[in-house]
C-alpha cells in the first residue's frame, strides 16, 4: 500500500509571496490550543504581517490572528497570541544562523493539515524592493495577457 500524506490547505499568505524573495522553505508544526484547531478548520485564520523568531532557543509565530471559536466557552482562546513552532533541532540551528544575517527573516507562507495535524510551511525571505514589485506585476500582468491570447 501506498503511504500518501493527506494534505488539506487551511491558507495561504500571497501577500509574503509579493513582498519578500522566497530563498528556502521549511516545514514545522504548530503549539495549538483545541478551539484554535476549531477555528482553523473552519477556515478563520490571518497570515498577514505574521513572522518568526527567536527566544530562548526556540522558534515563535508573532501576530497570526487565528478567530475565537464561535461555539467556544470562557476557556476560548486569544485570538492574537504567540504561537511556538515545533522543528528538529538541526532545521532550528540552520534557520537561526541564517535569519540573524542582515536582511533576511522568518515568514509564513501556508498553514495546512497533513495527517491530521496542523503544519506551518515557513519560508526563510530577503524583502523586494519596490522596482521588484512592479518587475513581479508586470510578469503576472503578461502572464495574463498570453493566456487571454492563447484562450480565444
């Protein structure tokens, strides 16, 4: 038999993808409290300006807004607060060498469940400069104008 991941994609941060140059991806799990599973399967969840970093030799997920759960009682959680990322020691020592160079840093690109658990693809990123953005719309707008071609 075939070992197949069941991998179902929570979201995705585009935003990361428009701003920052994606240099190595890494996957991590994530310290959850029940009900934020609840509101992730439900799909209530923000990426955007969340990151990574260091303290005390461990990796933490700063500013993902992850929505009180709506059936949830006086023991919901907070919807803003930091969340630890579970990695092997060696990816750990790796990530940190490397974000503590000038100009790099520690972002989520997509949450998703694989196996039934919930899991972080967290990407090691360099910042775009504002020519880069509009270099990244002029692709995607060419992108688009073939395809139009191409369709009709």
């Amino acid at each position: 038999m075939e070992n197949q991941d069941k991998i179902k994609n929570i979201t995705t941060n585009r935003k990361a993808r428009f701003e920052y140059f994606i240099l190595s991806t890494y996957e991590a799990g994530i310290v959850l409290q029940g009900t934020e599973v609840k509101s992730l399967r439900a799909g209530k969840i923000n990426l955007v300006d969340s990151y990574a970093i260091y303290r005390n030799n461990e990796l933490w997920l700063i500013g993902t807004h992850i929505s009180e759960y709506t059936q949830g009682n006086i023991n919901n959680h907070e919807p803003t607060r930091d969340r630890k990322l579970l990695l092997n020691r060696n990816e750990l020592r790796k990530l940190s060498a490397k974000s503590s160079e000038k100009g790099l840093t520690i972002i989520p690109l997509s949450l998703y469940f694989k196996n039934g658990k919930v899991k972080v693809e967290l990407g090691l990123c360099k910042g775009k400069k504002i020519y880069d953005k509009r270099e990244s719309i002029a692709k995607k707008d060419q992108k688009r104008d073939q395809e139009r071609r191409d369709h009709n």
